[in-house]
C-alpha cells in the first residue's frame, strides 16, 4: 500500500473538520498543517479529541519550507485562506503537485467505509464539489473513489465504471473491482450491445434480479457470477459519457429501488464531476502539449552543431516517456533512404552509420504513409512509436520512439509525441533550408575565389597542387587524385593527390582511381556514383571508399587529363556519406576553371606529362604503382560535340527531380526543335542541314551554365535540364530563345535559301509534371516559336 503525503494550506472549520479523518487513515501521511496565526489555530485543535489534537499539534508549523520541492508532497489540501496559495508558492503550479479543497479531500478521504446511512451526505458533498470548484485533481483516483462510493453505498460487491470512446464508440473500462486490471483494455463493449451498451445507447438506467436475457440483451460473454446488477448511464447535458454498473455475485435482490434512484443521483453527479475532469485532462493535455512544442522550437534555435540539437531532441523526448530510447532518422533525398543522425542512447555526436528505406519494416511504413503508427503493451499503453518528421508535405525524417514500461496517461503522452514531431519536422526543414542556402553560397564563393587563383597560376604543378588541396577541402572530400595524359604514349598518369589522414594514397585507392578516371574519360562526362556498395562496377575494390566525383579535363574539346574526389566526410560525420547533387554542381564548376587554367598551357602541359616526369605532390613510388595507366580517351566526333548522352540527360533529370523534393521551380526542362530543318535539307543539302543543327546545339551550349545538361535527343531536336533555374523561369527561358534564335540569325549564310525556324516547349516541376517521363513529354509541345 503506497502512503500518500498531505499537507494542509491555512486553518479553517472545514479543514479542522477533516482531520479526524486525515490522521486516522492508515493510507494518509500528514506532514504538515501550514498556519501563519499558530496560537490562534492551536485554540481552535482544542475542540477536537485529545488523540486527534496531539497528533495535528505535531505537525502544526508556520515555515513555508513545508511546500519546498523534494518533501514528496501527493497533494495540497488549500482551505483558501490570504495570502492566496498559488501566489505565495508560485511554482507548484508545475511541480505536478494536486492541489484539492477541503470538499474534495472530503469525498477522497472522508468515507473510508461508506454505507447506507452516508448516502445523502455522499450526495451532498458531492453536489457541493460539483457547484462550487474547479476540479483539478488525478481523474484515477476520483473515478476509484467514485466506484467505491456507489459500492460500499448499495452493498454490491463487484462493479466497474465505463467511459465512452467517441471514435469508435464503444464502452471501455476505466476503473473496476472484482475485474483483474490486466482485462480491462480488453473488454470492449458496443453501444447497443450487452447490459452496459443498451444503457448508454437509450440512456435508461436498468435494475436486474436473477441473471440477464441474453438475447433481449445481445449479450456475447455470460458473466456468470453476477445474479443482480444495476447499470446507469453517466449523462451530462444531454451526452451520455459512459456507463456506471453495480453487481452482486450471490444475492438476486439486494438491490431496490430506493437502490437505483440513489445511483442514478449519484450517477448525475458523477457524470458532472467526469466531464469537469475530462475537461481539465483536456487542457492539462493543451498545455503540455504546447509547452513540449515551445520547447523543441526553442531547442532547435540554440546556437550548436546540428547534432547536438538532434541529440538533445532524443533526450528530451526520451524524458517524456520516462528511460525510453528515441532515435532519429534524416532524410537523405539523393538517395532516397532515412538516415540515423542522433539517439538518446549514443554518446554526443556519435552515431552508427545505419538508414532505413522506405516501406520497410514499421520504421519504413511510417516513412511511406506520412503517418504515426503506434503498438502497444496488453494493457493498451504505448510500447513502440514511429512517427514521421514532416513540414507540410516534405518528409524530412522519422522519429522512433521505445517505451520501456506501462505508462498511464497513453492519451496525452501521444499528444506530447504529436506535438514534438510536428515542432521538430519544422524546424529541422527550416534549419536544413537555412544551413544548405548558407553552406551552398559559402562554397560558391569559395569555388569562385579558387577560380581565380587557378586562373592566375601558370606552372602546372602549382595548378594541380592548389586544386588537389582547395576542392576537396570546400567539397569536404576525404582524397583527391589528378592525372594526366602523357602526349606519346596516350597514358594517364597521377601528377597530383591529397588524403586527409595520410601522406601517401593507399595503392587499392589509386587502383580504383584507375577504373573511374577511365570512365570519365572515356564517357567525357561527370561520374557521380552515391554508393560504391551496390555499384557492379566498382563495388569491393576498396572498402573504405564510399562515394566517386571523377570528371575529365579537357583542352579544345579533347581529353587530357581526369580529377576524382572521394568520400564525402563533413566534420559533424564519423562516417563518409554520399556527394550530393549540389556538390557535383560545385565541383563541374571548379573542373570548368581548371579547364580554362589547363587550356592555357595545354600544349605545354602535353609536353611536359611523361613517365619519367616528377609526380607532385606525391612520391616517386606512387608514380611507379600507377604505371601503366592505359585509359581509352574519347574523340571529339564520339562526344557529340561535348554534348552529354541522352541516358545522362534521364539520369540527371531524374537525380533533380528527387532533389527538388516536390519544391517549385527547381527543375527546369527546355526542349528546341529545328522545325524546317528537312525543308532546309531538301533545298540546300545534307551537309547544309547538318552544319545548320550544330550552329544551334554550339548556340544553345554557349548560353549554359557550367552545371546545366545539353544533349541532342533527335535528328533535329536538343533537350536542357536547367537545375535552380532561379527567380522568373519562364522569363528566363523566353530570353533564351530569343537570345539563341537572334544568335543564328546573324549567319545570314545559314538561313539562305530558307531562313530557320525554332520551336521551343518547356516543363516546370512539379506544376507540368512529377517526373521525368511527363515532364519530357510536356516540354516536346511547342510553346515558343521565334523566326
């Protein structure tokens, strides 16, 4: 039996009244009885008896440090006496301590036994709590004390109190004696169906002698020790809130009807006290719920690294749901998979390396479906939570959430959950939003301030050693690797190489630089690859190595040498990660400054690379693993006038489209169709016609940005994905048309005898489509044509 602690505020008749109830309960503990006036109240202890009043005499104090945290206080008996007790001890108000009147603790602790002759005092108590005080007491131990009262008053030996679940409309067990506990969240009883629902669905008490017609009834489980019953519902302004129900297990009539009528009083009553106490679990749900949001916003708005904030997100939320362990997963929209960034269990800033994919397993389905899924002990409290992290439609990660033990209150700890996910989804969308714009401009501009060093550079080796070292420190690679072409012998050698904890490159490293160096090369385009695990390609060469940027250099259109990055590793990250589309963006844009750099002394440089050149920064021995370094190079005619392949063109189309994450204007499609060009071949020639669609392919390619994708996808047809197009796409796309059309149209020669028309179409996502196959088909029709 646990000893609840009371303590009384302020002396009153009332309160004096209660004490010998108080002081002779073997349940109740009173540590204190608090009076700023003590003579007055010890004359006043004289009027109770001499076993009573020496017992309240010990306790009797005037030292405000009864109410201080840690005595272990269950609850205030205020009896409303000056100064108020709420303003002079403030703080209760969010120590959970209850605070009662002097009524309330009447009807909890002053009916130990009640029986008939307690009946009109029971009710009148209880319609005096009822009118004259706002009820803001543990709704368990009222409704207890309630189910006690209406047994010990009719004499039934058995009974429970049922309060109805407005969304599925069934009766559930609230409280109950001679049913095990461990039942109740299985019991469920339909409106309409068995004694308890046909009350609550007519709202008509019943009295039963002898045992219930279980076909009048609908009864489904006989319960076969009960041979009387009342059942009353609990109704209140016209809304039944549930079902009040009395048995005996051996007397058939041992309830009257003077029985029933006390019930059904006491029912009313009971129904008034309920709804006041759902009314305050309600907003006590409220405030909790708003002050675990306002906490988490104010978290997340501490000037710390994002995983500490994360961190402390679990921890907080863990609290919640007292030792429980919370974990949280990021989106990772490149890959399309939910990332672990923090748990409450880890120590700070150190998390294992796991993600989910979405759909799989309860985590995953949460992920899928954008909504909580929840399972539960046997008693029906929460025992596992999956909860998505979302800001509006954008899913920005999933929470998980494990309760270690059977909490009470499941409803509001939901609630507290809901309310933490909702503020967390929009914060960390706020926060990414905030941190990739900053970090993203920040690299900008160091890419641009790299561009102009390396524009300014004229010794090769200086070049190389500056680019090895400045763009994975703004990428945040782990390696880099430079090689060049050797103008006799056609091979690729390493001139350059940076790692980021060792001097030397690991010889499994430069051999998988070797295969990705020759794929760039030989495809003349950027090889992104996220994940080196599930690639055939690559995959198992070197296991430390999880993601590729590996790009060609080029010089007047022809390949002479190739720069690769690897491993993603940002300082807040124990383990690498994937390049992201912007990183790919950034790093095209420092490989299109190295190629003006490199095109400068391109014959020079050709001329300097042999086998016997001095490798920098690296050592000799590394030249020596990287021999011979046979890479196939690309003609101009097989790279399509340095246009990308229609298959990279899709890829990159849809690599954007998954970045853009359902986020307006950020991925934009163009699509120019030389409209008469088989008028032109028919008038002036093939080789005329042909002359005439690389004049506008060169056009179109003049006019892109370094990170755009221009491939011709037809006889007479080029496409552009235009990524970040910026403010105003479709200004911007009308102004490229009439910027490329003006631009053929100075070649009076190229419009003679016909001049050329241009038809262009284009697709925004997601407005004209939300993926790459509708947004391709959208950008084939027509919208602008210029002649």
């Amino acid at each position: 039996m646990r000893i609840k602690r009371i303590a009384i505020y302020g002396v009153t008749e009332e309160s004096i009244a209660l004490l010998p109830h108080l002081l002779t309960n073997p349940e109740i503990e009173v540590i204190g009885i608090h009076t700023y006036d003590v003579g007055a109240t010890q004359s006043q202890l004289r009027k109770l008896p001499k076993p009573i009043e020496n017992s309240a005499r010990e306790v009797l104090t005037s030292d405000d440090r009864l109410f201080e945290s840690g005595t272990g206080l269950h609850a205030i008996i205020d009896s409303r006496v000056s100064p108020a007790l709420t303003r002079k001890f403030p703080f209760l108000l969010a120590s959970g301590v209850e605070r009662i009147s002097p009524l309330v603790a009447r009807l909890l602790w002053g009916f130990r036994d009640p029986h008939a002759d307690h009946k009109q005092d029971l009710l009148q108590t209880l319609q005096e709590i009822v009118e004259s005080y706002d009820l803001t007491i543990d709704t368990d131990e009222l409704f207890e004390r309630m189910l006690q009262i209406a047994i010990g008053a009719t004499g039934a030996d058995q009974g429970s109190l049922m309060l109805l679940e407005p969304n599925s409309q069934e009766l559930l067990i609230r409280m109950a004696v001679g049913i095990e506990r461990e039942l109740w969240p299985k019991i469920r009883v339909k409106m309409g169906e068995g004694i308890a629902g046909k009350v609550a669905a007519e709202a008509s008490p019943l009295l039963l002698r002898g045992h219930a017609d279980h076909m009048a009834f609908h009864i489904v489980h006989e319960r076969s020790n009960a041979v009387s019953a009342i059942s009353v519902p609990l109704e209140t302004d016209g809304r039944v809130l549930g079902v009040l129900n009395l048995h005996h297990s051996s007397q058939a009539d041992i309830f009257t009807h003077k029985d029933l009528d006390f019930v059904r009083q006491l029912a009313a009553l009971d129904a008034a006290l309920i709804s006041k106490a759902q009314e305050f679990e309600r907003l006590r749900s409220l405030s909790a719920r708003y002050s675990a949001g306002q906490h988490v916003r104010a978290l997340f708005r501490q000037e710390i690294p994002v995983r500490k904030r994360l961190r402390q997100l679990c921890c907080f939320t863990a609290d919640q749901v007292v030792d429980g362990i919370v974990s949280v997963y990021l989106h990772d929209a490149d890959r399309d998979v939910f990332t672990l960034n923090a748990t409450s269990q880890s120590e700070e800033g150190v998390t294992p390396a796991l993600s989910l994919t979405t759909g799989s397993g309860v985590d995953g389905q949460a992920a899928e479906s954008g909504e909580p899924i929840y399972l539960r002990w046997d008693n029906g409290s929460l025992a596992y939570a999956a909860m998505p992290l979302s800001y509006g439609q954008l899913q920005v990660g999933v929470m998980t959430v494990q309760v270690s033990s059977r909490m009470e209150d499941t409803d509001i700890l939901e609630g507290i959950l809901n309310e933490i996910t909702t503020a967390a989804g929009d914060e960390i969308a706020q926060m990414e939003r905030e941190e990739q714009a900053e970090t993203q401009l920040r690299k900008m501009r160091a890419i641009g301030d790299l561009g102009i060093r390396l524009l300014s550079v004229r010794d090769n080796a200086e070049l190389v050693q500056i680019a090895t070292h400045a763009v994975p420190d703004i990428l945040e690679a782990e390696f880099a690797i430079v090689r060049l072409r050797d103008n006799e012998s056609g091979r690729f050698y390493i001139r350059g190489g940076h790692g980021s904890s060792t001097e030397t490159l690991p010889s499994s490293l430069i051999h998988l630089d070797k295969l990705a160096s020759r794929e760039a090369a030989t495809r003349s385009e950027l090889l992104q690859i996220r994940d080196l695990r599930v690639d055939p390609r690559f995959c198992g060469i070197d296991p430390n190595i999880r993601s590729i940027l590996a790009a060609p250099i080029t010089s007047n259109g022809r390949v002479i040498g190739t720069f690769a990055i690897y491993n993603k590793l940002s300082h807040e990250d124990v383990y690498p990660g994937p390049f992201r589309n912007e990183d790919a963006m950034l790093f095209e844009q420092a490989l299109a400054y190295m190629d003006r750099a490199v095109s400068v002394e391109a014959s020079a440089i050709e001329d300097e690379v042999s086998p016997a050149a001095p490798a920098q920064p690296l050592a000799d021995e590394l030249i020596a693993e990287a021999q011979p370094e046979d890479v196939v190079v690309a003609t101009l005619e097989e790279m399509q006038e340095g246009f990308s392949s229609v298959e990279t063109l899709h890829r990159r189309i849809s690599e954007e489209v998954a970045r853009a994450a359902g986020r307006p204007n950020r991925v934009v499609i163009l699509n120019c169709d030389l409209e008469n060009i088989e008028a032109i071949q028919q008038a002036s020639g093939e080789a005329h016609a042909q002359l005439v669609v690389m004049k506008v392919g060169e056009a179109l390619r003049s006019h892109m940005r370094s990170f755009d994708v221009l491939s011709q996808t037809g006889d007479h047809q080029f496409t552009v994905l235009l990524p970040d197009p910026g403010e105003g796409p479709e200004q911007r796309l009308s102004s490229l048309a009439r910027t490329v059309t003006h631009e053929i149209a100075k070649h009076e020669e190229l419009n003679e005898p016909i001049p050329l028309r241009l038809a262009f179409g284009y697709a925004l996502h997601p407005r004209d489509g939300r993926n790459r196959t509708i947004l391709l088909d959208r950008a084939a029709n027509p919208r602008i044509r210029v002649v």
